[in-house]
C-alpha cells in the first residue's frame, strides 16, 4: 500500500519518501471445534457444533466412506460423515475437519399376535397370521415376515390361550431403518384349541353272571386319536353288582369329542352256587354257597328278569332262602 500525508505545521518542511507496508493473512482456526452427535432414526436431527476464528463455516454432509457431500441433512439409518468448511480468501486462511456420525435404527417391540386356532393334534403349535409392532413412523411400511411362522402355546391341550411363545423374527419392506426387539418372553394372543372328533362303539354287552362284586364287560372302541396313549372317555357303571339291569355310559373326555354312548347289559343269577341242592340234601359244607345264593336272589332286581326267566328266579330265591 503507498503512504501518503499532509503537515500540519508550517515551521517545518516535510520531503516524503516512497515506501510500502504489507497486510498478512489472519492464522484462522476453530474456536470451537466442530462436533456432531448422532441420533435414532426419526427424532429431529442434532446441531452441529462449531464455531472459526475468521468466517463463516458451511456444514456437508455424505455416507461414510463417499465424496459426495451436500448440505441436505440425512434423514436415514446409517453411518454418515460430516464436513465442516471455512473458505479461505486474501485476509484469512481457509479450514477444513471431518466428523462421523451415526443415525441409529428404530426399534420396535411386539405387543400381541394374532394366532389360528384349530382342533386337538397332539402338538404346542399354532399357525401365527399377524403380528402387531409398536414404534412404527406413520409414513412407513414396516411387518414381520409371516412365512412359515409359528408360535407354541403352553400346553398341547384343547382350551383358549391367551399367551404364545415366539421364535426368533424378521423384519420385511421398509425394514432398513429399523431394528426389531425380539420377544425374550410369552406375547399377548387369543387363540382356541377344540377338542378332536373321533367315532367311539361300544359293542353290545351279553348276558354277565353274578360274582358278586362289580363288573365292568364293556369294550369301547376309539377310531381317530392323535395318541394311542391319549385319555378319551369316562366309562360309568350303575346297577353292575346285583342280578339285574346294570347301565354302561362313556362319555367324552379331555381333548376329544363325541357322542355319549349308554347300553344295558343283564347280570344274571349263578344258579350253579346251589345246583342240584335240596331241603333235603344240604349239608353244612354247602353254607358257603348258599349264603352267597341268598345274598345274590335277596338283593335282585326280578323285575328286570326276561319275561322266559322271570319264574325260574323267583323259584331260586325261593329255593335259596329255604336252604
């Protein structure tokens, strides 16, 4: 630059000499060095912090790894860097600093799942056909890959469930900025297991002869159980002791269904106990027999007696009761 002046006393005579002085470029540098924290995908985007010493500082942005900068804010999930530029002119020097930041995935739980219901078939497994995120943006498509999925219930038994176990899970569509909090416990749900249908027979019941305890001559027949060893009826007897007519009833039981079955089945004397006895030929040895002959006429039902039958058991109770 020259230098010029002007004098400003007269008592002096003043001879200027040409000469030049210089103005250095300012040292810029950070006064407060650049910084940027990251956040989680779908919050508001954090502030850079930075301030130079000299001019104003431009803030880019790009993936992590690529050149491609610009001044738009990333919005997605990822790994990103961001620069942060002084330019330089004649009075300052220029600045430059990278910093790496990252934008955190999403994530989102599960709070229930709708499962199938379906009948009895041994297993713990049910068909899973919806499963309900929680922390998903409006904007987004975000669902559980459905394909093949199932979950297991508590018990294999018939009933209504309202908690089922989960596998491990994936993520399908928008799935790149979140990330899926799998289930470490049992998930809400409502879903019913029926009991299975079987065919069940029960083949007649001939005539059975009196004992003198309790006789249970039923066979049942199951067609259609998922286990052979799986319980399916109740079989009840009711008059099956005494000459008469005694009932059978089964009836369905834990995880099958069917129609209850009732049948009759006659129990009839032994006439044997006092065979070829008389008033006249009884002996003390025959006690035995004939007290069980007396306790078996006394306690029948000969009402129920065939109408063929019906006088031959009142001559053995007759009979029985005179020995």
């Amino acid at each position: 630059y020259p230098i010029t002046g002007t004098p400003v006393d007269s008592n002096y005579a003043i001879t200027f000499v040409d000469g030049t002085y210089t103005v250095t470029k300012a040292t810029n540098q950070w006064t407060t060095e650049p910084s940027i924290t990251g956040w989680t995908y779908g919050e508001t985007a954090s502030t850079p912090t930075v301030a130079a010493k000299c001019g104003n500082v431009t803030v880019a942005y790009a993936e992590k790894g690529k050149e491609n900068f610009t001044a738009e804010v990333p919005t997605q999930a990822g790994d990103y860097t961001a620069k942060f530029t002084v330019t330089g002119n004649d009075n300052y020097n220029g600045l430059e600093k990278t910093r790496d930041f990252t934008i955190a995935k999403k994530a989102l739980s599960v709070t229930e799942v709708v499962a199938t219901g379906r009948e009895y078939d041994g297993t713990k497994t049910v068909a899973i056909t919806e499963v309900t995120l929680d922390g998903i943006k409006t904007e987004d498509t975000v669902a559980v890959d459905l394909t093949g999925l199932t979950g297991t219930l508590e018990s294999a038994d018939k009933g209504t469930y309202t908690s089922v176990t989960l596998p491990e899970l994936t993520l399908k569509d928008d799935k790149g900025n979140y990330t899926l909090t799998q289930p470490t416990a049992a998930v809400k749900t409502n879903v019913e297991i029926t009991a299975k249908p079987i065919t069940v027979t029960v083949a007649d019941i001939a005539n059975q002869t009196w004992t003198g305890s309790a006789l249970s001559p039923a066979v049942v027949s199951p067609t259609g159980l998922v286990k052979e060893t799986d319980e399916y009826c109740t079989v009840t007897y009711t008059d099956n002791t005494n000459v008469g007519l005694a009932t059978v009833k089964v009836e369905e039981k834990g995880n099958y269904t069917f129609t209850a079955i009732e049948k009759t089945f006659l129990i009839v004397p032994n006439e044997s106990l006092i065979a070829g006895l008389t008033t006249a030929n009884v002996t003390s040895a025959d006690k035995t027999d004939v007290d069980k002959a007396v306790a078996m006429m006394n306690n029948a039902d000969l009402n129920d007696a065939p109408a063929e039958d019906k006088a031959d058991w009142e001559a053995l109770k007759t009979l029985a009761n005179a020995l």
